[in-house]
C-alpha cells in the first residue's frame, strides 16, 4: 500500500491521506499551524508543550531524513495555546528524493487540519548589506530548479489539492510578514531583521562564485537549498505561508576572499541565533488568526 520504494516519483492524494488519517490516531493534537524547522534549528520544535513525537522512520510513506543537523522526528504539542505540528528535519533534493518526496509531509499536514505553514532555514547571504545572523523574512522566491522543469507540482494534478496552474505571485502571506516584523520590534529584533528574495539551488555543493553573482543579479537576496518546494505546494493546496531565512554564512562573491562555505559554519551559526529566531516565530505563533474552516 506504500509507496516506499525510491523510484516512487510521487503521492497520490490516498497515499497521502492514509498517512494523515494515521498520524491523526497517532496523536491528538489537532494541528493548525505546521512548522520546518531549517538546519541547526530544530530546537523550534523543543519549545513546544505537551509533545508527541514520532521518528519519520515509524510513520507510513514518510521519507527518511539523512542530513547531519536535522533530527527527523515529527513533534506534535501546543505553542502559546496552539496546537502545531513542527518538522525537525526535513528532505532536500540533494538527498537523492524525488522533489514531490521532498514535499510529500506538506500535503499531510494539510490534510491533519494545518491551516499556517511557517519554513525556516539556514541561507547563505547575497545580499552585501546582509551580515551573518541576520534573520531575513522571505517576500519572495526564485526556483531555479523550477526553470529546469524541477517542480513539486510536475505530474498529474489532483484537483481535491488545488488548481493545475497556482499562482505564485502572493505565495508570502503579506499578513504574516507584517507580524513579523512588528513582533521583531517589540523583541527588540529590528537591528538584525531583514526582508528578500530567497533563491533556490538543489545542492549539495555551495555555489561558485560567478553562481553567487549571478543570483544577484537576478534579485536574489539569499541563497539556499530548501523551502521553495515546501511553499510550492503548500500554496498549491492553499495554506498560508511564512518563511524565514537565518544568514548563516556570507556567500563569496569575490575573487580575492579567503572565505570558504561550509556546513559547520552553518550550523554554529544556527546555534548562536537560534533562540531569538525560536522567540519571534513563537509569538508570531501566538498572535496568529485561524479559522476552523480548515479545508478550502
Ligand atoms: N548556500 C546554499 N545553501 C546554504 C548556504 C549557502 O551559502 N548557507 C546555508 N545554506
């Protein structure tokens, strides 16, 4: 009945279903808001109350998780009263998934109830005013894999998820952004609170420098190798989106640096960030307007 085998392109949505209708008597949380938690920042997950954890491992259809840094364990509990559903860790393209196994859980979550999508990762900054541990809210994306035909939504189209052709244009919640930024002020967070464009790479080498330049000057303010294929088909089947970037490293951009990317880097970055960022998306959680009316 699963598909688990790796040459499995993609989910029906009975697949998917038969994966939300366990979890869902798997735990009693009720999940409204869906959380990924990027590289270095599961600890996200570990703020919240009453959890009810599951390894990916034991979960029907769910991808296993391979990246040093992600935990691979979906925790279920409230935050601030509200009942969240919270990756810690998730699949990347260049783990050798199919890209619509890399967004397979954003489906079940949508059909356990989710109605908010909130992504983080670790970026490399493009942008030269941006410097390491800024906290960068996503206003829009560039996919570059999506221009070589990458994309979650390439495949049959199943209408009980949403229309064959999705707008990407409000894919960023303006909403969301605003209460971002507004909780970052209260916190006290405005001085390392930034806003951009999120380009997607599939990795897992860090990019050249001409790549770096490039993606500048395409409009891209940090770069990564998540998220957009998340937010994709999340917005395919309606949810809102929120996303967010921690700077974790300056990518190179010049001939003459000594600089060099690295995965450590990266992630002691996320350390040293990590509360504060696990801060403003708690509050934002907690000031966060749900309906009941979970299905569109
Ligand atoms: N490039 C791509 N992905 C990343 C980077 C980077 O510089 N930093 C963190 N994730």
């Amino acid at each position: 009945m699963f598909p688990e085998s790796s040459n499995v392109t993609w989910y029906s949505y009975e697949d998917c279903k038969v994966t939300a209708d366990w979890l869902l008597s798997y735990t009693s949380v009720r999940p409204l808001v869906g959380i990924v938690c990027g590289s270095g920042l599961g600890g996200l997950a570990d703020m919240l109350k009453d959890q009810q954890v599951i390894n990916y491992n034991d979960i029907p259809n769910f991808p296993q998780s391979t990246v040093h840094g992600h935990a691979g364990k979906l925790v279920f509990g409230t935050l601030k009263g509200k009942a969240c559903v919270c990756m810690q860790g998730r699949f990347h393209l260049y783990e050798g998934y199919p890209i619509q196994k890399t967004t397979m859980p954003i489906r079940v979550f949508k059909l356990m109830g989710v109605q908010t999508m909130i992504l983080t990762n670790a970026a490399g900054g493009l942008n030269q005013d941006f410097t390491v541990g800024d906290i960068m809210v996503i206003k829009d994306h560039i996919n570059i894999p999506g221009f070589a035909g990458n994309n979650p939504l390439v495949g049959p189209n199943d209408e009980r998820f949403g229309v064959r052709f999705p707008c990407m244009s409000d894919a960023y919640d303006r909403g969301l952004q605003q209460l971002a930024h507004d909780v970052a002020a209260e916190l006290g967070f405005s001085a390392f609170m930034r806003e951009g464009v999120y380009s997607v790479l599939g990795g897992p080498s860090f990019e050249t420098i001409a790549e770096c330049r490039m993606l500048r000057l395409l409009g891209a303010d940090a770069v990564g190798m998540s998220t957009v294929p998340e937010v994709i088909i999340a917005r395919h089947c309606g949810m809102r989106v929120f996303a967010l970037s921690l700077i974790t490293n300056q990518a190179v951009m010049d001939y003459d640096s000594e600089k060099k990317a690295n995965h450590e880097e990266v992630l002691e970055t996320g350390k040293q960030r990590a509360k504060d960022l696990e801060k403003l998306v708690s509050t934002m959680v907690s000031r966060v307007e749900l309906d009941n009316n979970t299905l569109q």
